[in-house]
C-alpha cells in the first residue's frame, strides 16, 4: 500500500514538533503520571511533574534538529511496507513466528529505498509500546497494534517442526494476523511524525534482532502490573469528572463516542453476516453433491445432463460464496475492527489531556497551601522559615505554569491530530466501501454468468 505523504500546513507544523533524535524522550516517559487531586503524598511532591515538562524539554531539541531534508513534505515522499512469508522458527514451546517485513520508500531518513528484515510478533508489540511512551503524552493518536493469540499462538508451538526450517505456515488465524499487523505498520507509517521515529525506522530497518520486549507478554510480571494499571486508569476515569471549558471538546468527545457505538454494532452485524455466508458456503456445497447424485441414477437422460450441470453450477458457486465471506470479513469486518482500536486510542489521548488537567489542578492546590503557609509565617514573624516558605511559593508557581502549558499544549495537538484522523478516516472509508462493492458486483457478474451458461441445459430437458 502507498502511504499518501501530501499534508496540509497543520501537518507541516507537526514536523517541527518532533524530535527524530528522541533518544532522551524515552528515558522521560518511563516517569509517573500525577494521580487525582488529593490522592498524593507531600512526600512524592519533587517527582510529580517531571512529565508536565517533558513536551517543553522535547520542543527544545526540536528547534535544534534538522528536519528539512526528511520532513519537507510536498508529496514527493513515500513508504510502503508489506508483511509476509509467517514462518516457526525453533521448536517446542519456545519457537515463534516470525514474518517477513519488505519496505520501499524513498523518505532520506531512511539508509536505504528498499530493504526486508524478520520480525517476531512480540517486536510488533514492542515497537507499539515504544511509540505510545513517547508520543501519547503528547497528544498523538497511536495506531493499535493486534492483540494475542494465545490459544493460536500455542497450537503453533506445538505443532511439529516443518520439514525445511522457515517453510510458510497456511493457517487461518496466522492470516488474519499478519493481515493485521500488516495494516498496524501501515497506519503507522501513514502518521507524519511517527513514520520518521527513530525506533520504527529501525524496527523496519535494522537487520538485527530486536531486545526482547518481555513486557508484552501476557503472563509476565510486567503484563499483571499492567493490567492492574490499567484498572487504576479506568477507576480514574470513571471517578473523575474535568469541568470542561472548551466546548470542541465536549462536542468531540461524544461525537467520538457515537460513532465507537454505532461502529461496535456494524461490527457485530458483520460477524453475523461473515457467519452467515460462510454457512451458506456449505449448505450450497450440499445442494451440489445431492444433485450429483440424484444425476446419477436419473434415467432420463436430458434431466440428468441438466442435474449434472446445476451441481457444476452449484459447486462453483460454493466457491464465491466462500469467497464473498472472506470479502466481507477481510474488507469490512476487520476494517471496521481496526477503527473500533482506533477510537480507543482517540480516547487514550483524551484521558491523557484530563490527566494533564489534573496536574494543573493538584499544582494550583498545593501553590494554595504554600502561599497559606508563607501568610502564617508572616502573621507569625517567623523570619526563619519565610524564606524557604517564599521558595516553595516560587518552586510550585513554575509548576502550576509548566503544568498549564503542558495541558495547552496537548489540547492544541490533540485538536490538530483528530484533523488529521478526519481526513484520512473519511478516504479510508471511502477506499474500502467502493472496493467492497467492486468485490461483491464482480461475485454476482460471476454468478449470473454460471447461470447464463447453465440456462441451455435446463432448456433442452423434453
């Protein structure tokens, strides 16, 4: 798939925020969010706001780095990446999958213009992991990557080893995986800033193998820590509730939770009908072998050249109704799958302004209590502890300023981002609704033509 590089001039400004040198980024994003306001020790004070200055810190190297020669973005740029080949590499329960990721491009970021490398499924993850600690903060959609398979993945470790080691794997679900990882790094490389993050470009490029990403998987001690944060985030989100003072905003937010509702219920109407096909597959194949056989011991010979025929007919048509299930489930349904994910990361972002909010809120409070503090000390004429109390004031005032630039800054690029999404959900959209009906009109064509051409047969039936 080639990835349309042609930007508007929101988009050319958002290369200007991007630090392709982002080797300090990730270091900041291993730092811990602030929770709700009255929930943190005094005791954890120094340590709350080193992400409310990360954004800053990053747009200072931003000015510093030469983004001409990759980011000027006039449409002349392209990447298109496929995945392929899944093969098991090892044996027992510690072999793995691994796919073959080809890359063209023409972006000078890039060492070469096209270039392949082996890629395990927990490189995937890891590399989506990466990119969510740099980027979410600041505001930015990150494409989501496909979840596991465990019950798959575990069929395949025990499977026996092939006959030649890296010989491709034919089965289902390993398709819809890579089709699916296929269109993660594709969304990916769609995104202006993400595609020339250093951590993608080597996962696309480097012909070495990747640190292990350990805490992807799911029954490690770093996936049960993560689940537990993820329960804190969604008690969080349910509990607190930001007086919102910019109405786009609000109106954004349950715009995005309509069409997440609406798409959750297209999903499930496709499910049913890619379950419906795939049945009516197989009760079409049945008609086929029972007028077979009821050809063969038909004794009028026009009637039983007729049967034969409509069983011909019939079985070719089980073909195209298997075929017309694929289509709906590989063109629709897993489409529609991949922007229910997406609207969960709209909304990761929008949990990410609020808690930037709640920094705001928490730095404001406990600049209250310092400015309390100083006035008793100079009600008391404490002179000894006046100056360090002035200090404290000073000290959270630049927090409660970092902070409302932090949460300015996300509103801005978060607002600039679902811009971006607009665009280009309205043409993905457009693109997969018009290849389906081309898809379904070529399957009835086919049809009519089967029929056509059995209508003679059942004519000469005297």
């Amino acid at each position: 798939m080639e990835v349309d590089t042609a930007t508007t001039p929101e988009h050319n400004r958002e290369f200007a925020d991007v630090d392709i040198n982002n080797g300090s980024v990730s270091g900041a994003s291993d730092e811990e969010e602030v929770p709700a306001p009255g929930s943190v020790t005094l005791e954890q004070e120094n340590d709350l706001f080193v992400s409310a200055m990360t954004p800053s810190e990053v747009h200072r190297r931003i000015s510093a780095s030469n983004l001409e020669e990759v980011l000027t973005d006039d449409g002349d740029y392209f990447i298109q990446i496929v995945i392929s080949d899944p093969q098991k590499v090892g044996d027992g329960m510690s072999s793995y999958l691994a796919y073959k990721v080809t890359t063209k491009t023409n972006i000078p970021k890039f060492k070469r213009n096209e270039f392949s490398t082996l890629r395990r499924f927990s490189d995937f993850l890891g590399i989506h992991d990466l990119l969510v600690n740099k980027y979410l903060r600041m505001g930015r959609i990150i494409p989501p990557a496909p979840s596991k398979n465990i019950i798959g993945s575990t069929k395949v470790k025990m499977s026996p080893q092939q006959t030649e080691p890296g010989t491709p794997i034919n089965q289902e679900w390993i398709e819809i995986r890579r089709a699916a990882l296929e269109r993660f790094v594709q969304r990916t490389a769609q995104h202006p800033v993400l595609r020339v993050d250093l951590d993608f470009i080597n996962f696309l490029e480097s012909d070495q193998e990747l640190p292990r990403a350990v805490n992807t998987s799911a029954l490690s001690g770093a996936g049960v820590i993560r689940l537990f944060n993820k329960v804190g985030e969604t008690v969080n989100k349910i509990t607190y509730k930001m007086d919102e003072n910019d109405p786009w905003f609000d109106d954004k937010i349950t715009e995005v939770e309509h069409l997440d509702s609406n798409l959750q219920k297209l999903s499930s109407a496709l499910k049913s009908l890619v379950s419906s096909r795939r049945e009516l597959s197989v009760l079409t194949g049945l008609v086929a072998k029972s007028a077979a056989m009821l050809s063969t011991c038909e004794e009028h010979t026009g009637l039983s050249r007729a049967l034969s025929n409509l069983a011909d007919v019939e079985e070719k048509i089980e073909l195209l109704r298997s075929e017309q299930a694929n289509s709906d489930f590989y063109i629709l349904a897993e489409f529609v799958k991949d922007y229910l994910g997406l609207f969960g990361a709209i909304k990761c972002i929008f949990h990410e302004r609020v808690k930037a909010f709640q920094n705001w809120q928490y730095a404001q409070m406990q600049l209250s209590k310092r400015r309390e503090n100083r006035g008793r000390f100079e009600l008391a004429n404490r002179a000894d502890k006046l100056d360090q109390a002035q200090q404290e004031v000073e000290e959270w005032q630049g927090k409660v300023q970092r902070c409302q630039q932090q949460f300015d800054d996300i509103s801005a690029e978060i607002k600039r981002e679902m811009e971006r999404f607009e665009l280009s959900r309205v043409k993905d959209f457009k693109a997969n609704i018009i290849k389906y009906i081309e898809v379904q009109m070529a399957h009835q064509q086919q049809i009519i033509s089967y029929w056509e051409a059995f209508a003679p047969f059942a004519r000469e039936i005297v």
